[in-house]
C-alpha cells in the first residue's frame, strides 16, 4: 500500500479486528479485509439447530405407543360393532333400540343404517373422537406452563443471582429445562468462564532467589505506587500486591550487583511488552490514572507489577519508551521488537540506551528460553531458577522467564540491517523477522522468572470438583496452549497429580495415530475388567480407582477428526474422567461435542463466554452462556445464562434436578391420568353393544382435563421438592439419578400403563356389579364413574407428592371440590339428561360405598409396589429422602434457622 | 476486620439484607427460594403395616354389614316371557306377541320364601335389551318433554319424529318402545293393592316433563312399539313413561311398576295376572317380574359387600407379610449405606 508516496506493507499486526474500539490515534485508513461471507464470525457460525429436550423426544415414542393403543382400541369397538350387526341384522328393522325401519314419509326404508362395513368405518371414526383423549394433548400445555413456573423458579434463584454484576440468571430457552437434569459431559471454555481472564502478577524469581508475595502480603497490603509529576500523582490504575522485601531492595537502590539484577529485571517487565500507557483523567484533577492496554493480559499483569515496584511505563511511542523509575524519568529507544509467535514462543526488544549501549531483553515461556540461556553461565542460577519455575507452575501459575543479553555494536549493527531488510520485504516476512530474531536471541543470560496467576472465577475448583463427584465428565476445550491449560488444569482441580496423563500432540498424522493407540491400549490396561460392562454406573468408581485425563492439541484433533480415528478418540476420551483441548479453532470446539454427542445418547452441556465459544453452545443439547466480559454473543446463542461458572453446580444439581424429576413425573401421569380416562369409556362401550355411548356426560369428559384433573399436576410439576437443595448440593452423587433417567424410562412406562389398566378396570366394573340389574340410569352411574375416577387420579396425585405446601394442598382438594360442584351444576340443568340424578344417586348408601371401595382398591396396588420399592429397592433419593427426614426430627426447632443460613452462604 | 470472615457470616446474615439484593425474608421470598414452609411424609414400616392393619380392620366390619343387609332382602325373581306364550307357539314368538288377536293374559304363581315387610317394591326387568345404545339414547328431544308443542326441534327423534306434519309427542324411540306390560296380583282370593304413584323421580315429573303437555298423537303410526298413553293425562303424570325414560345404564336392568303396601308372610302364594304385550321375543331379550324389599343398601346385591371381605382381609395379609419381612430383613431408615454410591465401593 501506498501512502504519501511511501510504500508500507501490511501484515497481520495492522489489522484492526471487528470490535475494536480506535485509541491513541483519531483515523486509521484502512483496506477491508475477510469480510462477508470470509468474517471470523461467518466462518464460525454453524446454524443454530433447533433444540429439543430428550425427555420429550422420548415422550414422543411413548405417545406413538399409545397412538397404536388408541388405534387398537378404535379397532376393537369397531369390530366389535360390525360383529353385533351381523349377528342381529335380521331384527335391526323393529329393534326397539335400533329401529332401522323409517315409515314416516309414507315408504320404508333405512334410518341411518348403510351396511355393517359402512358402520363400522363411522363406527370407528366416531370411537378415534371419543377415545382421543388418550394422546395428551393437554400434556404439551402443561408441560408448557411447568416450563415457565420452573424457568421463574430459576430466575428467582438467589443462589443464580451474581451481585458482583448484579445479574440474574436468563432462561433463554423454555423447552429444554429438565434436560439440566440428565448432564453427563460438560464441556466448557476456559478464559472467562473457568478464570476470570485478568492476570495477577504473583510471584519472581530474580537471580536464583525466590521473592513470593503470595505468601508474606495479604490483601489489605496491596501497595500502591504513585508518582508526583509536575504537582500531579500518576497513578498505576490496578493494584498489585507486592513483596515487601522486594520493595525494600528495589528502594534502595541499584548500586551493588544484585541490585543491577533486581534493576534489568524490572526493566525487562517495563520495556519488554507492547503494552500502551494511557493516562486517565479521575475525578479528583491532581490524581491521574495510568491504565495500561495492550492484547496479552499476561503483559499487562507484568507491566503493572513493575510500575508497582516503581519501574513505571509512562510513554510508548513507535520509536522509544519512557520509564519512570523510581521518581527518575528515563528514555529509552526501542530499535526493534521481535513480537511473540507460537513457534519462538518467546517475545524480545532491543532498547538503545542513552549511552549509545544497546541491550537485547527477553522473555518467553520456560522451554523455548532456556534452550536460547547461555547455560555455560550461572549454571546455579539457572537451576534455581528452573526449580522456582516448577513450583510455580505446581501451583497453577503462568510463567515466564526473562533473560537479557548486552550487544556490542558491531553485533547491532550486523542485526540492524538484517532487521532493517526483512521487515520491508514483501515475500516471506514473517519467516524473515523470525529468522532475524532467533539470530540475535542466543547467548541469553537468564534475570530471572515471573509467575502470574490466571486468576480463577470464585468456587471454580469446588464446583469442578463437585460436578465429577455427580459422574460428570468436564471437557475444557481451550484456544491456550497446552502448557497454560494443564497449569489452569491444576489450579482448578480438573487435573490432580495421581491422574494418568495422556498427552497427545503431534504434528503429523502418523505419530498422531500411534500416540492414541497406545494410549487406548494404556487405558485399557488401566480399566480393569469391571468397569466396561457397567459402565454406567460404574462412572463415579472410575474416578476413584484410575482417574485418568487426556490432553490433546488442535492440530492432533484434526488429524483425528479427519481420519478414522474418531471411534478411538472417543473411547478414550469416555474412559477418561478429564479431557483437556487445548489451541483448538472456535468450529473444533463444536466438532467435538458432536463427536460426543453423536456417539452417546448422554446428554452434553456447553459453557462459554465469548463469541468463539457460541458454535459449541449451539451444537451441545444444553447451551450455557456466561455473561461476563467478552460481549453478548455468547449469552445471545445460548439457553441459559448467568453470572458464574460456579452457578453451574445449584442449575445442575438442584433446579435440574428438580426439573428432570417433577417432568418426568408429569409426563407418566399425564399418560396414566388420560389413558384412565379413556379405559373407562372404552370399558362402558362393551356394555352398550358397541355403539360409543358415554355414561360420563360430555360436559364432564370436557372439563376432566380442564378443570378436574388439570391444575394439581401443573402444581406440583412446578412445586414438589423431592429433596432439599442442601441434601442435593451435599451429595453430587444424587444427580446421577437423572444420568441414569430415572425418572422417566420405558419401564415406568409400561408400570404406570399396568397401573393404569387394573385402576379403570376397578373404577369400571366395581359399580358394574354393584348395580348389575338395579334400576340405575345412564346419568347416575356416569356421575359415579366422573367422581370416582377424578378423585382416584387426584389421590393418586396426592399419593406420590413429596412435599406438601399449602399450594399443593389448595390446588388437589381445590380440584376434588370443583368437580363436586361441577357436578352438581351440570346435573341441575333440567335439559340434560343427567337432570337430578347426582342428588338421587348421592343419597344412596351404595353409591358411597362404592366410592370408597374403588379408590381403597385401585390404589392398593399402586401403594403395595411403591411401598416394597421404597422399603427394599431404595433409589438414592428415598434413602436421602430418609435422612433429611431423620435430621429433620432430631432438630425440629432449628431447622428453619439452619435453612436460612445455609441460602445466605451461596458460595458453599 | 471485615465482617466477611468466616466465623461472622455463619451467625446473622440470614437476616440482614444485603443491597442490589431481594430482601431475604417474606413469604414472596420463601415462595420464590421454593422454600414455603411444607409436611414431606415418608413412608415407615410401622406407619404402612398400621395402615394396611386398620384398612383391614374398617372393611372387614363393613363387607360383613353390607353382606348382612344384602341377605335381609328378601327378592322374587320370576322370569316368565317363555312360560306365558301357549305351547303352540313356543316355536314362533314374535307371531305370538305380534298377534293382537290372541289372548295375552298369563298367570304366574309365585310362592313367598320368607316374610316381607311393606313396602314390597315391584319390577319389572329385562335382560339384554340395550337402553344404553347411542342410538336409542340420542332418539329424545327435552325440551318437548317440557314444552311440547312449543318446542319444534325434534329432529334428534327421527325416524319417529313426526305423523301428519305434527310433532310427536313424545316423540322418539324411547318414548315409542315405552314397555306395557301389565301385572295385577292377588293372595289368595283377595286382591293386592299396588300403588303406582310416586315411583318415578319427584324431580322429572316437576321439572321435566310437562304439565300441560298431552300425547295426544303418540303411538299413531303403522309400527307400535309398546304402550299406548291416555291423551288426557298430562306427561308429568304418565309416572309409566317418565320410569322408562330414565335410559339405564346397563343392558340388564329393572325398573319399578309399583308397591305393595301391606306386609307379605312366608309360603304365601301371589298369583300375578299379566298381560305379555311386550315383545322382547324379537331380540332373545328376558322378561322377569321382581318383587323385593329393601334396605338401607337398596336391592339385594351380594358383590359389594364380598368385595370389602376381600379388600379387608388382602389388606390384612399385606400387613402381616409386610410384618413378616420387615422382621426378618429390616432396612435401617435412613441409612446411606444403601445408596448407590457406597454399594459400589462396598462391593468393589
């Protein structure tokens, strides 16, 4: 490009990414580049599919199973009519409840009666309309409103509420909420979600000596630096907590050797960075803030330590720095920097001093300085050094080394020119500069090591913890490099020192098959026999016997992901409780959690911050968006979002848990509470000779699924507690019962359908032969029929809510009584039929007794199976049920107390 | 020192609100933390074997009363569509009773087994006619009950709506296979008084059926199909119809034809005179005349109160197996050992 005449070449540090906001400089001229369909976030961008909670999905069987049933059931009646016609189709002429014979228009001829296969068909026809209660389309509704009362339950939440942001917690999507129930992957960023992405200088090691402020400073001795320039005070705008002893030395002066050390080290942190100070106006006009900017958090943290130890950046421009040291302006002039890139993986800048002295500082990460430190020197230093950096890095912290090396002219010159041609080439000017700077960084001599905490988000270690106590896998799918993602593995107890390691990282195909396979082979040898067949279960006994984690890199994931070996990948990857992805591509991250979720039919989840992370959350079945500082894109694709990765563990373990528990409940009895129904119905249609009439009054099939039957369910889906929150944070093991769907399977299905069929069957045939050859009419016993089966349905209700609140209770009676007076209502309007007869019938022993008896003895069943289940097949939840209960009785008075506290300490 | 250290949080900040937050306390706070105050009962041993143990001991007592007062019935069940048609033509029926030229009396004698006492409800009833079939059910209009001519929409009746361009009334199928056979008794040589009043509900003759209404076309057409109405007397008072318009529920059912109002002794012999209009003959239906005293149950019917025996005594046996097992392998209540996590480590 051509500017005023000069030719300037543009590379990859010109471009100004979407986003960006323009400082230190009014206009840029500039050439779009990558835009349209070739933007970052176009490339990136998947589709949003459209999601749908697997309970539903398997709901969407069970409801084709009972299409069928309804269909057979259809087939039946219709059979069974066209049989009966047969066999009276002589006497369907003067019938006297037939009466096929029409004379009144003067000839004969049929009324309504076109041939037994014509009757059948309208015979079935009309049994679909009046059977067809047996689909629950109420349920969808329901299952709606359930949806909406549990997302205000979540939002409401004070333990999803981030008082730091002052957010609350977002329900984005309505349909997917009891699948936060059934997680068995998650897979989640790490800058932003795991750590907070703000870099905390901790720890140096300055010539071999060791200087942790860690561990002599607390938090209130955060010393703050300032500086009087011309009646004003500059300021370093973040804080930093700082080595007192260090302090002391640097205050006192540089003169002896060490003091030259503690000096070039500093100088390093100050100069070596690309970092722009820009000074801030405060509200008071004498203080001014110096707010460091610049892209790599990591310099920023070094920066602000080194101003903080009085070495302070002050004023970069393209041609030279100024450092405020200690009340002493100086001026240096950068003659070149070697910016960082991930194959050097270290940065350099080569100052000219006043004195016409030139000076080369780097620093880089630990393996790529010391193979360029002059190991011929200091060999003591080098190794204390080396030791100081291992313990830093035990302890989950970036570090880096810093070295310094003094050129002599003729070495500046010979660099200069060769700088000088390699950055105006046209061709090749990356492997150039990157020539140049391996040429000139050699014969280092090492100052000494920083150690900056990636400071992790609050309760992220707890909540990790508690997540794979759950038998949840936590995949951490990074764009960091691997050792940075392995030290934030540590820090946040994701990786523990026991674990075996598998590191996959290579750069061709070939070693990259063989790294797996004898990983693979490794794992299985590690797995004993036991754990493969049930495997299931058996998730929480991995991590206790062989815990084992896999760390892979981007570009060996692409190697995988293209050939074969994903099956392999993934075996190994379901065998490991921890899997750590390291440098992969924002599309990767959602190509390994379909990986995951098309070979599994576990449920996977995916929490992230930003925008890269936005096709992860879309391809995972449950999306988390965090809402923290790298924009809205994130929370925008996402299902849910909140303020902390920690909020995970209560969404997961106490409102999924729930969710998953008081659907799957609804479902079953949504299923069974029609398919009562329609039993009933069928049942009276085998005594009317096949012909479709209701005994209940349609007036009352109408509002069962309205008004009888209809709110208590829509309650307690949204209300019943099968445990406390604290029992259910206490024990993470307990949110295996939705991994293992337990709630809501294809057994419980066909159990409830049991169920079902013996309670119609008493609900039938009890008052049948009660009134077999007594002188009751269709209306009377069609009111038995409507009152027994919706108090059966309520009780049954009743019987299985958990925990009893007013609400509950309200909304169960509440219903047994407005059917009564429905009832009645109904029964009062002298053109119905039924005019009356639930007075006549009521005042009947018999017709008590009878109501008595059918919901003593279609609920016996129900109540002998459960009971036997909970007593001798006690699930998890039972047993936790027992204990809250028996902690509950030991101390009635301080429950409430307790409670109260336990909400109030959210970070539990 | 900061009052966020641990010791201090533990005490009271339950209470004290924090700012940019919802207050802590309220019921609207308990209702949205899902922490209303609730009674979550557990199911116990001893509170089920107690259970199932009383369930036992209410239904037993109760079968046993219901069975009692179902056997102080005493019932006389006679059928008699087969034994009132002349021998000579047992083999054809329907000729028999389609013929108006033949005689239909019958006399039926019916010994009393045990002493009844007044009032001796008397029935009629019919098996395997289906009163309950859509489309004899849907063969009514209301309204015309009520209003009669007032009311113009009988097509529901069809094909007995209308005869000569006017509404039947009653009109429909119901009304039209109205059951008219009849029954006089006598003991002895004096006759037995049966009142007919009052056996149709107070409620239908009040409010139901018209008391203006008058049929004064019913039963006009080519094809009749039972009893034939006086044309003098109201709807409301035709006890008869408005009986057999309560459609039952079941395809055997009874209805009432009266009471008899005096006291019957055991080995009395009635002697029932009938007439055998009805034809039931075309669809194999039965035809049985009931007379039967009643309790506080109603009719004699032995299957509820077997089924409270059977209820009663399962539930005691569930009590007593339950009683068994939880003595012979007790599960401790509450016990973790149990839960699916320290099984495993137990067993591996």
């Amino acid at each position: 490009m051509e500017v005023d005449g000069k030719r300037l070449s543009l590379g990859s540090s010109n471009i100004v990414l979407r986003g960006c906001e323009l400082k230190n400089t009014n206009c840029v001229v500039g050439v779009a580049v990558y835009c349209g369909r070739e933007t970052k976030a176009m490339l990136n961008n998947s589709g949003a599919p459209s999601k749908r909670s697997r309970l539903e999905t398997q709901m969407n069987s069970e409801i084709i199973m009972l299409s069928f049933f309804l269909v057979a059931l259809c087939m039946v009646t219709s059979v069974c009519a066209a049989v009966w016609l047969n066999q009276n189709k002589n006497d369907l002429n003067l019938l006297p409840y037939y009466r096929k014979l029409d004379v009144s228009k003067g000839k004969e001829e049929s009324y309504q009666y076109y041939g037994w296969g014509i009757e059948m068909l309208f015979t079935f026809l009309m049994s679909v309309i009046v059977y067809q209660v047996m689909i629950p389309i109420s349920l969808y509704i329901s299952m709606e409103l359930v949806r909406v009362g549990q997302a205000y339950f979540m939002i409401k939440d004070s333990r999803l509420y981030d008082e730091a942001t002052n957010s609350r917690f977002q329900c984005r999507a309505l349909n997917i909420n009891e699948d936060l129930g059934q997680i068995k992957y998650v897979f989640s960023d790490k800058t932003g979600t795991l750590t907070e992405n703000k870099m905390e200088f901790q720890c140096a090691s300055i010539w071999g000596v060791d200087y942790s402020s860690a561990k002599t400073s607390l938090e209130n001795e955060q010393v703050e630096y300032s500086l009087q320039v011309e009646g004003k005070v500059l300021k370093p705008k973040m804080k930093v907590k700082v080595n007192q002893e260090l302090l002391r030395l640097t205050k006192s002066g540089f003169a002896n050797k060490d003091g030259k050390r503690i000096y070039d080290f500093f100088l390093a942190l100050a100069a070596c960075n690309t970092i722009v100070p820009l000074v801030i106006d405060t509200s008071d006009p004498t203080v001014k803030l110096i707010d460091y900017q610049g892209e790599s958090p990591d310099e920023q943290a070094l920066t602000y330590a080194a101003a903080a130890y009085g070495f302070m950046l002050i004023e970069r421009t393209s041609g030279h720095i100024v450092i405020d040291i200690h009340g002493e302006r100086q001026r240096f002039n950068v003659l070149g920097l070697h910016e960082f890139d991930s194959d050097r993986k270290r940065m350099s800048v080569i100052l000219g001093y006043s004195d016409n002295s030139f000076k080369l500082f780097v620093k880089g990460a630990d393996t790529s300085m010391f193979s360029v430190i002059n190991k011929s020197l200091n060999t003591d230093i080098i190794q204390a050094t080396e030791t100081h950096i291992q313990s830093y890095s035990s302890v989950g912290l970036r570090t880096l080394v810093i070295g310094m090396r003094d050129l002599n002219a003729s070495e500046f010159d010979q660099w200069h020119f060769a700088f000088e041609a390699a950055s105006t080439s046209m061709i090749g000017r990356a492997a150039l500069l990157r020539k140049v700077a391996t040429n000139v960084e050699n014969n280092v001599c090492i100052l000494g090591a920083t150690a900056i905490e990636d400071k992790l988000q609050q309760g992220v270690p707890e909540s990790i913890e508690s997540l794979r106590k759950a038998g949840i896998k936590v995949w951490v799918l990074t764009g960091d490099k691997q050792e940075t993602a392995i030290s934030i593995g540590y820090s946040s107890r994701l990786l523990t020192s026991g674990m075996t390691q598998f590191r996959i990282k290579s750069n061709n195909r070939e070693s990259c098959r063989r790294r797996l396979q004898d990983a693979l082979l490794m794992s299985r040898k590690n797995m004993a026999a036991p754990e493969v067949g049930n495997y299931f279960e058996g998730s929480s006994d991995s991590v206790v016997s062989t815990p084992m984690a896999l760390i892979i890199d981007g570009t060996s994931l692409v190697y995988i992901l293209d050939n074969e070996l994903e099956e392999e990948l993934f075996e190994l990857a379901r065998r490991c409780s921890v899997v750590l992805c390291c440098r992969v591509a924002p599309l990767q991250k959602a190509g390994i959690v379909s990986l995951v979720k098309k070979r599994t039919a576990d449920m996977t989840l995916a929490i992230g911050d930003g925008a890269n992370d936005v096709s992860m959350i879309q391809m995972a079945d449950v999306g988390v968006g965090i809402s923290g500082q790298e924009g809205r894109q994130a929370v925008m694709a996402s299902d849910f979002a909140m303020g902390q990765f920690r909020f995970l563990v209560p969404l997961l373990f106490i409102h999924g848990h729930w969710n998953y528990q008081r659907l799957g409940y609804m479902v079953l009895y949504n299923f069974y509470r029609n398919a009562v129904f329609v039993l009933i119905l069928f049942w009276y249609v085998l005594f009317t000779a096949f012909t479709l009439t209701t005994a209940i009054n349609e007036w009352s099939s109408m509002l069962y699924s309205i008004i009888y039957t209809a709110v208590p369910t829509i309650v307690v889906g949204i209300l019943d507690k099968d445990l406390s929150k604290r029992t259910l944070l206490d024990n993470p093991q307990l949110y295996g019962a939705g991994q293992r769907q337990e709630a809501y399977n294809k057994k419980l299905f066909w159990l409830t359908m049991a169920d079902t069929l013996w309670q119609s069957i008493v609900v039938f045939f009890v008052p049948l032969f009660a009134y077999w050859g007594s002188t009751v009419d269709i209306a009377s016993i069609g009111d038995l029929w409507t009152l027994s089966v919706v108090i059966l349905v309520n009780l049954h209700l009743a019987m299985d809510v958990i925990r009893w609140t007013w609400i509950t209770h309200a909304s169960i009676w509440g219903s047994v009584i407005a059917t009564f007076i429905c009832v009645t209502i109904i029964d009062v309007i002298p053109s119905l039929r039924g005019y009356w007869a639930i007075f006549d019938a009521a005042g009947t022993a018999l017709f008590w007794l009878c109501l008595l008896g059918i919901l003593i003895a279609a609920l016996l069943p129900r109540f002998v199976v459960k009971f036997v289940y909970q007593y001798y097949f006690p699930d998890d939840i039972q047993i936790s049920r027992e204990v809250e209960k028996k902690a509950r009785n030991l101390r009635v008075n301080g429950d409430t107390h307790i409670e109260m506290l336990h909400i109030s300490n959210p970070q539990r | 020192m900061d009052l966020d250290g641990g010791s201090s949080s533990t005490i009271s900040t339950g209470a004290r609100a924090i700012p940019g937050r919802p207050v802590r306390h309220g019921a609207l706070y308990q209702f949205t933390q899902q922490n209303l105050p609730a009674c979550k009962p557990v199911l116990t041993p001893a509170a089920v074997i107690s259970t199932f143990l009383l369930m036992g001991f209410i239904f037993i007592p109760v079968g046993l009363v219901t069975l009692r007062a179902s056997y102080s019935v005493v019932e006389i069940v006679d059928r008699y569509d087969i034994e009132c048609v002349p021998e000579e033509y047992r083999s054809n029926k329907v000729a028999y009773v389609k013929d108006d030229s033949v005689s239909k009396n019958c006399s039926r004698f019916l010994k009393v087994p045990k002493s009844m006492r007044a009032p001796i409800f008397i029935y009629y009833q019919l098996d395997n006619y289906y009163q309950n079939h859509r489309r004899y059910v849907k063969s009514r209009t209301d309204r015309q009950l009520l209003h009669g001519l007032g009311y113009n929409d009988t097509s529901s009746c069809r094909p007995l709506e209308s005869s000569d361009d006017l509404p039947i009334v009653p009109c429909g199928l119901i009304a039209w296979s109205l059951f008219n056979d009849t029954y006089k008794f006598s003991r002895g040589p004096s006759e037995l008084k049966v009142n007919r009043k009052d056996i149709a509900w107070k409620s239908d003759r009040n409010h139901k059926f018209g008391k203006h209404v008058y049929p004064f076309n019913f039963q006009n057409g080519t094809l009749t199909g039972g009893a034939k109405l006086d044309p003098t007397i109201p709807l409301s008072d035709q006890e008869d119809l408005i009986v057999w318009m309560r459609t039952a529920a079941l395809p055997t059912f009874r209805k009432l034809y009266g009471r008899i109002e005096e006291d019957l002794e055991a080995d009395d012999v009635i002697v029932v005179n009938l007439k055998n209009n009805y034809n039931t003959y075309s669809f194999g239906g039965k035809k049985k005349i009931v007379l039967s005293t009643s309790s506080w149950l109603g009719g004699k019917n032995d299957f509820l109160g077997i089924a409270n025996l059977f209820v009663g005594s399962f539930s005691i046996l569930i009590s007593i197996i339950f009683l068994v097992l939880h003595l012979k392998s007790p599960r401790p209540y509450g016990d973790t050992a149990y839960a699916s996590w320290n099984k495993k480590s137990i067993s591996s």
